[in-house]
C-alpha cells in the first residue's frame, strides 16, 4: 500500500471530482506518472487563477477527457513541481496531508506542506 507524507496509509483524495493520475481517487504515481501527480489539494480561487497563467487552465470543463473543471473547494491531485510554483509564487492552496502521496517530498518540503495543510 502506498505510504503518505506522514508515513502512514494513503487515504483518498476525492471521487468527485474523480482525481489522480490513474484516476482512482488517490494521488498514487509510478513511473508513466511524468507530472508526479501527488499533492492533494483543496482548490482556491487565487489558485486556480495562477495555475491557469501558467499554462494549465484547471476551470474549463473537457468533457471528452471526462473532466468536469475545478471550482474552489474541490480536491485534487496536484503535480508536485506545480504545488512548489505555486507556493514559491505565494498561491499555494491548502494540503490534505493523509492523502498527498510520500513521493512529494522529493519535490517539496513536509515543513511547506505542513504550514499549508488543513486543519
């Protein structure tokens, strides 16, 4: 079983929307995993806003890849050097810590992770 940033059992991220690289609710990755699709997060407005200025539009809908768009307060499995852009940049969104995957810390620090993490 995949392991989490705090060492324990990698719980599920979310189901609606349906999130994760092998779209199974879980910020699980292997090697196909290019992205690192590991950080489960909860989406803000001001992220959402950032994450599309870079590039990944994260609120349009692309029903022919089953993606029905972010609205803030969703969950989702993010890319690990995006959610690193995104704190460096100082729009992080908040961290589910119990579902971001321990791979993460490759890209990112427990400490970060930690200060963003829901309560």
């Amino acid at each position: 079983m995949a392991k989490n940033v705090l060492g324990g059992e990698l719980v599920v991220c979310s189901t609606d929307p349906l999130t994760g690289f092998y779209r199974d609710g879980c910020c699980n990755t292997g090697a196909e995993d290019v992205g690192v699709h590991t950080v489960c997060v909860i989406a803000t407005a001001e992220f959402l806003e950032f994450s599309s200025s870079r590039g990944n539009d994260l609120s349009t809908p692309l029903p022919e890849h089953g993606f029905p768009g972010l609205r803030a307060g969703d969950r989702w499995c993010l890319c690990a050097p995006r959610w690193q852009e995104a704190l460096d940049a100082g729009a992080a969104p908040e961290v589910v810590l119990e579902a971001t995957h321990a791979s993460s810390l490759e890209w990112v620090r427990l400490e970060d992770l930690r200060r963003h993490a829901v309560a």
